[in-house]
C-alpha cells in the first residue's frame, strides 16, 4: 500500500467510525495528541521537516505547530482532531519522500555500498556509473552514518540495477574487482545474498549469510560453505555448546554429529523442493520461497550453493 493509499484509507476509516459514533449519541472529534505528537518528532528524527510532513500527510503545518509547540504562552496541544492524528500516524516516509537536501539515517546507504565492494565494485567504479558527488565522498560512504537522500538515492537506484550479478559482468576489471573483495572480506563486510531488500535500510536488523543466521544451524552452514562465522551464529553455537556441556563425552560428539549433518544436508533438500515446485506448478523462485517459508534471498542462496547437476552445471 503506499502513503497516499495509506491516508487516504485511514481519512475513510475515520469518516466511517464518525458516522457511527454520531449515529449513538458518542462522537468525540478529539483525541489525545501524544500518540501523534511522538510520531511527528520520530519523523523528524529521520530528517524530514514540518512542511515536508505537512505535504505528505494533509495535516496543514499550523496545527503541526500547534501540536509540537504550542504557542506560547499556550502549551502544545493536548488534544488533536481525530482524522488528524490518523492521517499522522498513517505515515512513514519512504526514500522518496525526501527532498534531496535532506540529512538522513546513512545505515542503507552504508550496507549497499559495503555490498557492492564484496560483488567487486570500487567506489571510483560506483562514481563512474552514478555521477553523485566526488569519488572521496563515495569512498566515505562505506563508513558513513548520515547521507543526503540524493545520495542515498543515487546508491540505492545503482544498487538495485547490478547487485544481482558480480562487478566483473559490467565491466570493472577483473583484477580490480579481485582486490575490491579481498578488501570486503576482510572487512567482513555483507554482500548483496546476505541482504533483503525489505531490511537492508533497518538498522535494527543485521545481515543473514545463511538464511539461518542466528541460531547453530547457521553456525554450521557457515562452516560448510567457508563463510566466516558472523557474531550472532558464534553465540548461539556457544549457547548450543553450553547447554550440552555436562552431557556425556559420546552423547555430546553424536548430538554434534547430527548437527552437522542437519545443515549440511538442508540446504540440498531446499534447493531440491524448489526446483520441482517450479518445473511442476511453474512458480517463480519468489513465489516457491513463499511456499517453502523462507525468504527470497535464503533461496537464491541455497540454488547457488547447489546448482542443478543435470542443468545448472552443464551451463
């Protein structure tokens, strides 16, 4: 749904609840502020401004600053109309709702070019292609915290383009892509697999190399597939080993040994499934990762890992 569908349902939820509420004697066209007062300053956290918000939301920026400040010697508001603080609390920018000055949270920005660096990309490379700012700028952006939503959506509109295959088949040459990914991982930096494109902008969420990292299954999968283990599958294969730590000797080896086996031999299984659920029901590979539950990315993952030997392989 976008953001315009979004408030334009809400404005309709609300004119329905009115007309019932007025129908029992119970309409009340005032609710609390707070709700939306705090969501109005967690946007403006992200870097948007009042005009901008007022824009998007329909909300005029008079009572916006009604709602934030008040005017003193009046304190803000307490209480706010009700359709106002659906329309506010409907809203979520998206990056494109930014202006391009605007100084935004640099966590996507930052995740797709450490990405494009494992694929092979250089930062002058990415530069070249993007023609946003100066390749010292673009180099920054590996470790940057904040960004302009012009850049970020130059990096995002690039990334979205090449991150399906490696630098290599765009051009860069092979031996400066080569030293582009010994460089990233090292770094231990994330490459495009490891990233959803419905996360990589949410900095509470963290990379999945595995499609199970997180848990020991992924501390195994990473060992299988020479993949340095990431911090969450080392403390939960810790947490794994210390909850078995007084078992017997033999116990404890043969539970490990079926570990083992489990991670090495589910990622065959899923890359199986898939492919006959696509030659069979002709689904597309998005389409089969929703049947098997898991994600996109797990399943690109996991078909690479294990080409079709018949097919796959002879190509």
């Amino acid at each position: 749904m976008t953001t315009d569908q979004a408030i334009r349902e809400a404005k309709n939820r609300w004119a329905r609840r009115r007309r019932r509420l007025i129908g029992y004697g119970q309409w009340q066209p005032f609710t609390d502020a707070e709700p939306a007062r705090q969501h109005v300053l967690a946007i403006k956290a992200t870097g948007m401004g009042l005009a901008q918000i007022a824009k998007h939301t329909g909300v005029n920026r008079g009572s916006l600053d009604h709602l934030l400040y008040g005017s003193p010697p009046v304190p803000p508001a307490a209480q706010i109309r009700t359709e106002n603080a659906q329309a506010l609390l409907a809203y979520w920018p998206s990056l494109d709702d930014y202006e391009d000055r605007n100084i935004i949270d640099g966590t996507g920005t930052r995740r797709r070019m450490q990405a494009l660096a494992v694929a092979g990309w250089p930062s002058r490379a990415v530069h070249q292609r993007i023609r946003v700012g100066n390749p010292q700028t673009i180099e920054k952006l590996r470790a940057c915290t904040k960004v302009t939503a012009r850049l970020a959506r130059a990096v995002r509109d690039f990334y979205d383009e090449v991150s399906a295959k490696t630098a290599e088949d765009y051009g860069v040459e092979p031996w400066i892509a080569g030293r582009t990914r010994t460089y990233a991982t090292k770094a231990q930096w994330a490459g495009p697999e490891a990233w959803d494109t419905d996360i990589i902008d949410d900095p509470d969420a963290a990379p999945d190399w595995t499609g199970c990292c997180g848990t020991d299954r992924g501390w195994w999968m990473h060992n299988l597939n020479d993949i340095p283990a990431c911090p969450r599958c080392e403390a939960a294969h810790a947490a794994w080993l210390a909850e078995r730590r007084d078992l017997p000797a033999r116990e404890r080896w043969r539970q490990l040994a079926l570990a083992k086996g489990a991670a090495s031999n589910r990622g065959v299984n899923l890359a199986h499934d898939a492919r006959e659920l696509m030659r069979i029901s002709g689904l597309t590979p998005d389409q089969a990762a929703e049947r098997l539950g898991v994600t996109r990315q797990h399943l690109y993952q996991e078909l690479t890992r294990h080409p079709d030997p018949e097919t796959e392989l002879a190509a």
